[in-house]
C-alpha cells in the first residue's frame, strides 16, 4: 500500500521542527571519539532527524523516520502524531542507538533493533 501525498507531506512537517543534534555539548570528548570511532567512514549528521521514502517519494509503501530523541515523552507524542497522519495500516519498527561499554568492551555506539 502507496501513503497518500498529504501523509508524506504532514509526515515530513511532523520532524521538520527538529534541530540537529550538537555532538560536541551533547556528549563528552570521551563519548564524541567513541562516536566517531564506531561510525568509522560515516558522519554522525548520519544520526540527525530525517526522513527517507522508499523505494521513492512518489511511489512510497515505506517511510523512515529518524530522529533524535531525548526524552520518552517525546516517543509518545511521535507515536500520537503518526497515528493522526497515517490513515492506512502501518507499522513502526524502532532502531534504538545508544552509547555504553562493560568491563570487556570499550565505551561504543550500540544498535539493537525492537519492534513495537
């Protein structure tokens, strides 16, 4: 199932607000090199808030979202938006990513993926 053009765009509209991250007041010099390190060739503008159309805008059947979040009742207030926009069945799927280390491994950038 194709979104609507008026879903695309109220999407779009919904994280149009969103500023890029700062990475250098957001995080330490300790956490911007473990950043850095685990992106490896890719920049973390890669993590700022976007939205990609697959496989195009015109012909969508799949929307990502990416965003950053820093508080959870920012999830809530995303999931209510999106289910005012979406008038068709969908699914979200959510990529977490997170800083963390343990007594093995050295402070990294994690991705586990959860599905709601």
């Amino acid at each position: 199932m194709k979104f609507f053009r008026f879903e695309k765009e109220k999407l779009r509209d919904a994280i149009a607000h969103k500023k890029p991250m700062d990475y250098q007041k957001q995080f330490s010099d300790l956490e911007n090199d473990a950043l850095m390190a685990s992106l490896k060739y890719a920049s973390p503008a890669y993590l700022d808030s976007h939205i990609q159309y697959f496989p195009s805008y015109e012909k969508a059947n799949r929307i990502e979202l990416t965003l950053s979040i820093e508080d959870y009742s920012e999830v809530e207030e995303l999931i209510r938006k999106i289910h005012k926009i979406v008038l068709g069945r969908y699914e979200i799927l959510c990529d977490f990513w997170f800083l963390s280390s343990s007594k093995t491994n050295p402070l990294a950038l994690q991705y586990p993926r959860y599905e709601n």
